[in-house]
C-alpha cells in the first residue's frame, strides 16, 4: 500500500496470497497464547510503499495492524532449515 496518500488520489493496493502456513488457527481460548507462520514468495516493497498486515478479530473490535518498511525486509535473514518446536 501507499505510504502517502494526498487528497482525491487513488490508492494501491495488491493483495500477496501466503505460498504454505503453519498452524493456521481461527479460534484461540481466553488467555491463551498461538503462534502461526505464513511464508510468502519473495518480494521487495518500494521505498513510498509499505506492508500491511491486519488481524480482525470476529464480531468484535479489537484488531491488530502491523507495517512492515523495506527496511525491515532489508534486516530480515533467510531461513533455510525450519525448525519448529511442538510445545
């Protein structure tokens, strides 16, 4: 998505769809914690763009947006051998 937006301007937006996911939960339980893992295919995002994931809670008003920069991917470090520990 666009980082600046000036007035009657059009946004873009491209959805990316995640190649595989891990653990992909709908529900978690009161006081519980759940950790999912969604690999997408490799891309850089432009400088005046940004990556905007939002998590929407169902029938409910408590979501959560998180934006990544090309700075963060820039940081970022390739995994090759996944790992995940079964708690």
């Amino acid at each position: 998505m666009d980082k600046k937006v000036a007035k009657r301007t059009a946004i873009q937006e491209q959805v990316i769809v995640p190649l595989r996911s891990y653990n992909q939960v709908t529900t978690i339980a009161g006081n519980k914690e759940e950790s999912t893992v969604f690999a997408l295919p490799k891309f850089t995002i432009p400088n005046d763009k940004q990556l905007i994931i939002e998590l929407m809670e169902k029938d409910g008003g408590r979501n959560q947006t998180l934006v990544v920069e090309n700075a963060d991917l820039v940081r970022s470090e390739v995994i090759d051998n996944l790992t995940v520990k079964v708690k």
